[in-house]
C-alpha cells in the first residue's frame, strides 16, 4: 500500500524507483496526429465502412454520438478521481499485489516495475447483478455509476463488432456469444501530477490482450499510440471513446484488425483519470485464426489458445 502514489503527498523530485532507463523513456518532441473521429449516428452503410477502414489502416479510433450520455460519462469521470481522493485508511483493504484477485487496487512499482500510476481493478459479469458487491463501496455512489456506465459501454463494443463482422463479410453477431462473453474488466488509471515525466511513463508501450477496448480518456491528455513507427499524441475529441482492438481480436482475424503498441507519459501539472473497459472473451473459450480468415494463401499466424491461459 505504501507504493501508492495517490496514497502519500506527492514527491518533489522523481524517486529513483521510477527512473527508467534511457532508452525507455519517452522522447522530448511527438507529433500529434489525429485519430479519426466516426460519427456512429450515421448512416449504417458509412459508418461500417468507416469502422473498417480506420481499424484496418490505424488500429485505433475515437467514436462520438454513441449512444452512452454525456452525464453518464462525466460521472462515471467524478466518480473514479473521487475514489483517489479518499483517504488512504479507506483503500488499504482493496491493496492487493496477487495478479488473480478480480477487484483490487495497485500500483506501477509492483512485479519490479517503474510506472508512474495507481491502478484500480475491477471485473464485471453480465449481467452485474451481485458482481458489484465486490466493488468498493466508497465513494458511494461508485457501484451505481459504474454499473450504469458499464451497461451502455458494452452495448458500444458489441455494436462495433457488429459493424465489423459485417464489413469484414461475417455474420453480424459472429462475436457474440463466449468470444465476448466473458468479464468486462474495468481499469481505472490514475496519473497524479509527476515531478519529471521524462524520466518515466504512467503505462509502458504494450497491446492489450483481451478483445476490443473502449477508452473514457478523461480531460487530460497523455496516450500515445505507435503510428507509422513514430510515438503520436492522442488529443481526444470531447465525449468520445478511444477504441482499440486487443490481441485476441487480431488472432481471431488472422491479423486482418491488428492490436496496436500504446502507452500512456506523465504530467507535471494535472492528475489524469482515465478508464479502460476490457471486452473479454470466456476464460474457457479456445482463441485462434478463424476458418472465415485462413486460407491456402494465408496460413494460420498464431496458434489456438484457450484465453484463461493465455492470459495466465
Ligand atoms: C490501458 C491503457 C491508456 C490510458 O489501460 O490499457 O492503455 O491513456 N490506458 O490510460
Ligand atoms: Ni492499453
């Protein structure tokens, strides 16, 4: 517990435990580069093709007029930067370093690490039901906001795989079913203003490994995403979701829909809040290229795994 930043006054200069070597820390200049923005009140047909493109060319986008409320978006915002700000006595219980436990808090200096950010976990079943009575019960009103934001983001998820099987010539609900069907697990990642950001990063380069990812990106900026091969800032239109596809998606296609490199740098003025929301497939569901996707020309790229082990 006493490795989390949110939990002590803040440092006046980086502690040597958050130092990263040289070559691993972010450069002094990146290019900003805008990720497109699609509109998912459009038309089906554009917004289809709209998805796949930026998904085959980027692997990354945002998405506006969703469908989730803006109110449900900034309290789902409030309420997760209110959960730092408790005291610490009231996030003690919730410490955990067992990288097993659904729902815990922890920290990037655990497992040898060097991060600059607190992390609280939480898994959701669908539906909810009494899966949130594992969730911290302060702030208040974190359950209920939660579960309400959580309900209109899946849906989100679950109509951009739609809109991809269809464009990718598959069945709309091709990833229905035990692909999808597992917990949405929730990050919520805090970022506290840090004394030197160019010494260190709130989350090292990595994909993630579930299958599709939607991002609250919170009101201040700090993703960056690998374009090209160039490090770019993410500098989000206002109420979207930033989307990315995890590597199970990218098995799943044979490498069609790539899971892309990101990562997330400090700040030395503001403390940033941002929630990740993980569509996970079953823990038991076996994970490999579909047959829709292999052919005598395109040979398997990856090799089946059931997902609970590749994610062990
Ligand atoms: C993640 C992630 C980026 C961010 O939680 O997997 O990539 O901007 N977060 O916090
Ligand atoms: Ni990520």
């Amino acid at each position: 517990m006493e490795n989390m930043l949110s939990s002590a006054p803040l440092p006046s200069s980086l502690p040597d435990r958050f130092i990263l070597l040289p070559d691993q820390r972010p450069p002094a200049s990146s290019v900003a580069v805008s990720l497109p923005v699609i509109d998912l009140s459009r038309g089906r047909d554009e917004v289809r093709r709209a998805v796949l493109d930026a998904g085959r060319e980027l692997g990354f986008f945002q998405v506006i007029n969703h469908g989730v409320s803006q109110q449900t978006m900034r309290e789902m915002e409030e309420v997760c930067e209110e959960f730092f700000r408790l005291p610490a006595a009231d996030k003690t219980a919730l410490y955990s370093e067992d990288r097993f436990k659904r729902n815990r808090l922890f920290s990037g200096t655990i497992y040898g690490d060097r991060y600059w950010r607190d992390c609280l976990r939480l898994a959701c079943a669908f539906p909810v039901g009494d899966t949130k009575n594992d969730w911290p019960d302060k702030p208040q009103s974190l359950r209920e906001v939660i579960e309400k934001f959580i309900m209109p983001t899946r849906g989100v998820a679950m109509e951009l795989l739609r809109l991809l099987s269809e464009g990718m010539g598959l069945r709309p609900d091709y990833f229905e079913g035990d692909l999808s069907g597992g917990d949405v697990v929730i990050h919520v990642n805090h970022y506290p203003p840090c004394p030197d950001p160019s010494l260190t990063l709130g989350l090292p380069p990595h994909c993630d490994r579930n299958l599709i990812t939607l991002l609250l990106p919170g009101t201040v900026n700090g993703l960056q995403v690998v374009y090209k091969g160039e490090w770019i800032n993410v500098d989000p239109v206002p109420n979207s979701f930033i989307v990315n596809f995890g590597r199970q998606l990218e098995i799943i296609t044979n490498g069609m829909l790539k899971s892309i490199e990101h990562r997330a740098v400090a700040n030395s003025a503001l403390a940033r809040t941002s929630v990740a929301a993980f569509i996970m497939p079953a823990a038991d569901s076996l994970i490999g290229p579909a047959e829709e996707f292999v052919s005598k020309d395109n040979p398997p790229r990856y090799r089946p795994a059931i997902f609970g082990e590749f994610i062990r």
